[in-house]
C-alpha cells in the first residue's frame, strides 16, 4: 500500500521552518510495512489544498496531513475537510471538556473564545483526541482512500500519530512487511566503496535493493526488501549485511539501528578505561556538541575547551608563541601542541585539537579558506594531519567534526 503526506503552511514554503514532521511519519509508516509514494507541501490556500487531496485520492491509500488546524484565520484545514467531503463542522463535546482541562492542567489564563474554536471538527470525521495540544486530530475517508488531519506542532503530531492513528491503519490496513538494514561507514567516498563490493553487490537479488547514502566524511549502506515473509526477509538481509561489513571492516563502524560513531567511542573508551577532552578552534563547539548527544558522555569525557582566538591558545593552552609565530596558527605543529598541552589540563588519556579556517573569509594568513589541521593526543604520542577541505563555511565544519571522529576512533582501536 502506499501513503501520501501533504504539508500546510507557507513556513514551510519559504524556509522559515524545516519539515521535519514528513521525515518523522515516513520512517513510522516504513516500520509497519506503508511505502511512501510522496511527499507534498502546499501553501494556505484552499485552492492548492484541495486540488493536492484530489490528486493525492487518485494514488494513494493513505493520505496525512499536517499543519493548519491552529485557532486563527490562517488555519483552514478544517474547513477545507468539510469542502473536500461535502461536509459542515460541529462542535465535539470531548475537545470542548479537553481544552478546559489543558488550561487548568497547565494553569493557563482562561480560555479565549477561540481556543474552543478547536471543538469545531467535520462531522463525518473520527475525532482523535489529541492530550497534548488543544488541536485535534481527524480520521475520514473517501473512495477508499483514507485521510488523516494532524497538527503541524511537532511533539503534537508524533502523539497522535504513535497513540492513534498507527495502530488504526495496522488495523484497517494489508501490508507487506518492509525490513531495512544500514551499515555505517567513515573515511572512504561512495565510489571508492562500489569499486571494493562490486562483486557482492552484483550478486544481490532482484528483490534486494541496494542504497548508497552519502554524506560529508562518511556513507551509509542501506539493505532494503519487502514482502509477507518476515522471518525470510530478515534473514536473507542480515547473512548479506554480515558479509559486507567483513568487506568492509576498515571503514565500518556498525549499524545505524544500533550504534553511531560517538556510541562506538564511547564503548572503547569506558571499556578501557579512559577518557576524553577537547581542544576546538574553528570547529567551535561542534564536536562537543555531538558528543554530549550521547547518553552518559560524562563516563568518558571531561571537557572542552574552545580557545577561538590565537592568544587564548597561548594563554589557556600553553601553546608557544614562538610555535605560532614560526608555523603560523594553522599548522601541524600547533594543532599537535593544543592536543597535547589539552590533555595534561584534563588530565585526560586522548585529546582532540582542531584548528583551521572555516571562512568565508581567508584571514590574515597564507592558507586558502577550508585548510584545517586536526591532531589527536593518544598514550602513545600524537597523530596529525592537514586538510583542505573547501571554501563553504557549514561543510568546513562538518567535514572537519567528521573527521576528527575517524582520526580518533583509528587511534583508540589501535592502542
């Protein structure tokens, strides 16, 4: 079966906000066997709504939609519900006695008059109620093809979709079961990959598919089939992801369903024992944002220190000035003496040293924008090396912070 998502909002069109609400329904109806056939952003305006459902009615069995359903003039979901099903709104007693015990749950003011002006739904519609917002959510169907309203506020939309309207489609719904398996990879480009795995590759069944999924440092493998045998499928994907990652093995870093780059740090560090600190220049923060994403970074991690400005090295690092003033401020020798001199402040085991220009502008230096040094201080020594890694400033850093991150996991594998 296949399902359409159609996105209300001009935010959305003119890239105030980012949907993330489409990436987070698709990889929900992929758990539970619905393929997605598009993905569909329409701007507040009845016209372009209703000629999206029409179209969407033709080939899809699943059609959710998201935005538009707020108190104010703008919102007009509801009423282009009813125009699209011929239908008149009504006022739902149980939204009605929901909005009065959100207002007191949350002691809010009292409700204005058009707060309960979400009671207000089609009458033909299955009200979803929704206990985390005054908006709710609305089941209708029409020639077969079902409809599903849902409020655009993200944490709003994801409570209704797990609590209400999945389990629905399971039960209205035939579907294949769709298994995905994804391995994780770092320091080798997709052509580099295809050329080692060509013969495995070539070897998959028809009903195998193969993605490669790219990004900046690292690729993403992903295994995908469908069909009405669970067991089979999982089985045949899982034998062939086995042998991948032994193809592989250099450049791995696991599964994307059960680990990242920073987990797979994590573990060897407090398997071994040992910790971490940080030592950021033109990344500035990036890499202590990521790992502090991570549940419990506390055991392995002490600190970060972000010392933007070339005196601070000095001062906060004990980088030497004659270091900086004989190989500049972008070198290999001052990337490994910040590495080093970070890991004697945190007292630390390994320690990551980043220093570069992001850009967009050169600076006062010989380097082009994009040339980043990154050193990793180690029990054993210290490992550098130099880069060039363009001249956008957000792919600077994120290529950068990528790197880093493969330097560092080569280094506490091997000691």
């Amino acid at each position: 079966m296949f399902a359409e998502i159609i996105t209300i909002g001009d935010e959305i069109l003119i890239g105030q906000i980012v949907d993330t609400n489409s990436a987070y329904i698709s990889k929900e109806l992929n758990k539970i066997g619905v393929k997605v056939y598009q993905i569909t952003s329409v701007q507040d305006d009845r016209t372009h709504i209703l000629q999206a459902f029409e179209a969407a009615k033709n080939h899809a069995d699943l059609v959710i939609v998201t935005g538009g359903l707020g108190p104010t003039k703008d919102d007009i979901t509801k009423q282009t519900f009813c125009d699209f099903f011929d239908d008149t709104l009504v006022e739902d007693q149980t939204v009605v006695e929901n909005v009065k015990e959100l207002f007191k749950k949350y002691q809010l003011n009292k409700p204005l008059p058009a707060n309960f002006l979400q009671a207000m739904v089609p009458s033909k519609a299955t009200v979803l109620m929704n206990l985390q917002g005054t908006a709710p959510g609305m089941w209708m169907e029409k020639d077969e093809t079902v409809f599903v309203s849902l409020p655009g506020v993200p944490y709003e939309m994801k409570h209704l979709l797990q609590e209400e309207v999945l389990p629905r489609v399971v039960k209205r719904f035939n579907r294949p079961f769709i298994y995905h398996k994804t391995l994780l990879t770092y320091g080798l480009g997709e052509s580099a990959i295809a050329e080692r795995i060509a013969d495995w590759e070539d070897s998959l069944p028809e009903n195998i598919k193969l993605a490669y999924l790219p990004s900046l440092g690292k690729v993403r493998l992903r295994l995908s089939s469908s069909g009405n045998n669970e067991k089979n499928l999982r089985e045949s994907i899982d034998l062939r992801m086995v042998v991948l990652r032994e193809l592989l093995s250099d450049v791995a870093i696991g599964y994307e369903a059960e680990t990242t780059i920073i987990s797979r740090i994590a573990h060897i560090l407090n398997q071994k024992k040992q910790t971490l600190s940080l030592a950021e220049s033109c990344t500035g923060g990036a890499l202590v944002k990521e790992i502090t994403t991570e549940a419990g970074a506390s055991s392995f991690f002490l600190g970060s220190i972000v010392p933007y400005k070339t005196e601070l090295k000095t001062k906060l690092l004990s980088v030497p000035a004659s270091l900086i003033e004989k190989y500049t401020v972008i070198s290999i020798e001052v990337a490994e003496s910040m590495a080093t001199n970070c890991c004697k402040l945190f007292s630390t085991d390994y320690a990551i040293a980043t220093t570069g220009i992001a850009g967009p502008t050169k600076g006062d230096g010989e380097d082009e924008v994009g040339t980043v040094c990154i050193a990793i201080a180690s029990p054993s020594g210290v490992v550098s090396e130099k880069f060039s890694f363009g001249n956008d400033r957000y792919r600077v850093i994120e290529k950068t912070t990528n790197k880093a991150f493969e330097m560092l996991l080569k280094e506490i594998s091997k000691n």
